[in-house]
C-alpha cells in the first residue's frame, strides 16, 4: 500500500523552532477580511488598522 501524504490544513506554517512562520500573504489575505467586515458593520478605521490588526490575529496576541 501507498502511504498517504499530509496535506497542509493550516493557513500559517510551523518553523523548526515551533515559532510560526507568518508571510505577507497571510496578513493580506486576513487583513482583506478584516477590511470586508469592518465596512460591511460601518465601524471607522483604515488600512494600516486592518493590517496590524491581522498581524495580531495571527501571531496570537489580543
């Protein structure tokens, strides 16, 4: 029998160190979202908000 390869489910990769590797495109993608939803609830902000916003999410700080 073949064995199966593990697919990536995680959006952000571990490092050797178990620090988590967070690219560009990762905040962009994220950031987008941010964007979508902000304005879809009319709260005030702007691009750099949404931006450091998403580099929070995703290196776990609240």
């Amino acid at each position: 029998m073949g064995t199966k390869k593990a697919s990536p489910t995680s959006k952000v990769k571990s490092s050797a160190t178990g620090k988590k590797k967070i690219t560009e495109e990762h905040v962009r993608k994220l950031a987008q979202k941010i964007y979508e939803s902000r304005i879809n609830k009319g709260t005030p902000g702007n691009a750099e908000s949404d931006w450091l916003q998403a580099e929070k999410e995703l290196n776990g700080v609240k």
